[in-house]
C-alpha cells in the first residue's frame, strides 16, 4: 500500500537538498531572485533550517519543469512534459 501524501512526514532538510539539486552550478543569489525570494531565505531552505513555502516550491516548479511532487517527497518523476495543449501561466 502506498502511503499518500498527507499521511507521510516530510523532512525539510530533504526538500531543500532537492531544491539545492535544482539550482544546480547557478549562483544563490541569481536563483533566488528569479524566484523573486531573498537569497537568505533560499540559503535557509537549501540548509534544512527553514521549512519551504508552497509559493517557492510552485514557483520553482514553474520556472524549472521539475515536478512538485518530486520536490515535496522525491518520488516519481523529477522533470515532468506539459500535455500537448497545456498552457504554462507565469507566476
């Protein structure tokens, strides 16, 4: 039985490792403001210290491709492909 995700505990040092993962070589400080988020609080989530708003994590699944799910729990998919007539909004 595969637990859903309201019923698992999400470590936050995991995700920010995933977010660190999707930033990659760039510097912080660009990724962060194209996040349009302060490059302390994305150095707080990357670190573990801080827990990552729903708007950062969406937002970075917007600008990146990299599946929500993924970021949240790092099952499934990490990249997902928009439906041919999906339509991508900007946040």
């Amino acid at each position: 039985m595969k637990a859903n995700l309201s019923s698992k505990k999400i470590a936050k040092g995991e995700i920010g490792s995933r977010v660190k993962h999707v930033r990659g070589k760039d510097a912080q400080k660009e990724f962060a403001k194209m996040l349009e988020f302060s490059s302390s609080y994305l150095s707080e989530v990357e670190s573990g210290k801080t827990k990552p708003s729903l708007e950062l994590l969406i937002r970075i699944s917007h600008i990146t491709n990299y599946s929500l799910h993924w970021l949240l729990t790092g099952e499934g998919p990490m990249l997902f492909e928009p439906s041919e007539g999906a339509v991508k909004e900007n946040i």
